[in-house]
C-alpha cells in the first residue's frame, strides 16, 4: 500500500500562504510523496494551469491517484441541478489530462427547500446521469459519504444500489462516520464491497473539537493513528478484501499542517505499508 496525499490536507495553508496547485506539487515534491489527490477548488485559472501541473507531476514522478470536486445536487431548480451535474462531467477531461479515472464527488446537504425523499431522489437522478456519462468514458465516480444524506454507509449503499452503475461507487471516508455518529468500522460491514476510493482521516473526540456530529459530540482532527478510527483494522480488511484503489490522507488537524501531514506518513509507513 501507497499513501496518497489529498490537497486538501494543506487547505488552511492554502488560504493563509495563497498555494496554487503547484505550489502543493512542489511540496510533494520536496517532502518525498509520490501520489496525490487534487480538487477543483483550488484550481485559480484551470485552463492556464492545468498543463503546468501535468508537466511537474510527469517530470517529479508524481502520480495523481484521483481528483475531486465539490458539487451539491441538492439544488430548489432543474437549472441549478443542471449546473451542479456539469461540475461533474466538466471535471471529466480534467481527470484524464491528470491521468486518472477515479473521480470523487459528494451528494449534497439536506436543506429546508426539500423533503428527505424528494432530495435523495434528486441525487440519485443527478449521479445516475453522471455515472452513466462516466462509465462511457472509462471513469469512475466515487460517493464520499459526507453529510445528512449520504452520511452514513447504508445511506451510501441505498444511493449507489439505486443508481446501479459500476462508475459509481463509494470514496470511504474514515472520519466521516464519527460526525453520523456511526463507528467507521461498522459502516465498513455494510459498503466494503462498494469502495473504489479511500480517504483515511482520524478524528479524536475532545470537548473543544471543531467538528460536531449529530449527536453533539464534538471531534477534533488527529494525526494518523492517533485518533478514534481503527486505521490499521479497516486497513487490514481492505487489503483482506484485494481492496487495490487510492488511499489518500486528508488530514483536518490543528497546528502546523505539513508537520501532521509528516507524522500520518511516519505511522502509515512503519505500521502499515
């Protein structure tokens, strides 16, 4: 196994020093990672930069395992949902030029505009277009589970059953579950055979944590292995199962970004890989 660093990993340190992909690429570079996530937020000019990102990956020996994008199908409007399906596919050429099939996307949020069922249906409409699009393509789509609708695994799994298109599968994210108030490990039993993409984030629960789950408990990233997912556990049984995708960290920790994104190396090196 090869840990992937997801760009996401440096966002506060994106804000605060103004980093463009490049700038990420190079700090790949000098840290010594050789797979990385990147996303489409962060791109400032895509159609200026995107070949100079290509470039530098070819020439460093970088490889980029997947791209991401942050659409939200949970739209009042057949014109926005429209739009946010285009975020998809227009992240299609994006993710071939880079040189990667594997494209994360999200499901979007449960809002006052729609009923559970009515918004659940709207991204299942919505992803099901996109994975058909996908799959003419060679892409595949990945579902993060992330938020009220797509939070837990059986939310994930009913939305992929539903769509039933092998270019849409599930991006697990570790830490996700914490904030659902399910145990990752558990929500493992229900989408392992569904994952083509892994995030590995750890969460600590801690009074003054940042990140609330439903159920008022409040969570805090950590450093790989130093929080309350059994990273090593569901590592174990991916590669039990001939799991083969990306597994990309995306560290949300506190403190000095690039010294937490070291230390998650340190454990998944000597523990892990």
């Amino acid at each position: 196994m090869e840990l992937s660093l997801s760009m996401w990993s440096v966002h506060r340190t994106v804000r605060e020093k103004g980093w463009t992909v490049l700038d990420f690429l190079s700090f790949c570079k000098d840290e010594g990672i050789r797979q990385v996530e990147l996303l489409d937020v962060f791109w400032k000019d895509a159609e200026r930069e995107l070949p100079q990102a290509v470039a530098f990956a070819a020439e460093h020996g970088i490889k980029v395992s997947s791209y991401a994008v942050g659409n939200d199908l949970v739209k009042a409007s057949e014109e926005e949902r429209a739009r946010e399906l285009q975020v998809i596919t227009n992240a299609f050429p994006i993710a071939k030029a880079l040189g990667t099939s594997t494209i994360r996307v999200f499901s979007g949020n449960l809002s006052a505009i729609a009923t559970f069922d009515e918004a659940l249906d709207w991204i299942v409409d919505g992803l099901g277009s996109a994975a058909r699009k996908a799959e003419a393509e060679g892409l595949v789509l990945c579902l993060e589970n992330h938020g009220q609708l797509a939070g837990s695994g059986k939310q994930v799994q009913t939305i992929i059953d539903r769509v039933n298109s092998p270019s849409l599968r599930s991006t697990f994210d570790t830490g996700n579950f914490l904030l659902v108030d399910e145990n990752p490990s558990a929500a493992l039993d229900i989408l392992l055979p569904y994952i083509a993409h892994v995030h590995l984030k750890d969460f600590a629960q801690r009074d003054d944590g940042r990140y609330k789950s439903l159920g008022g408990k409040a969570f805090e990233g950590a450093n790989l292995g130093f929080g309350d997912v059994e990273v090593k556990a569901i590592l174990d049984r991916l590669a039990n199962n001939g799991y083969q995708g990306a597994i990309v960290l995306e560290y949300e920790g506190v403190g000095s970004e690039a010294e937490g994104i070291r230390r998650s190396y340190e454990y998944f090196n000597q523990t892990i890989a």
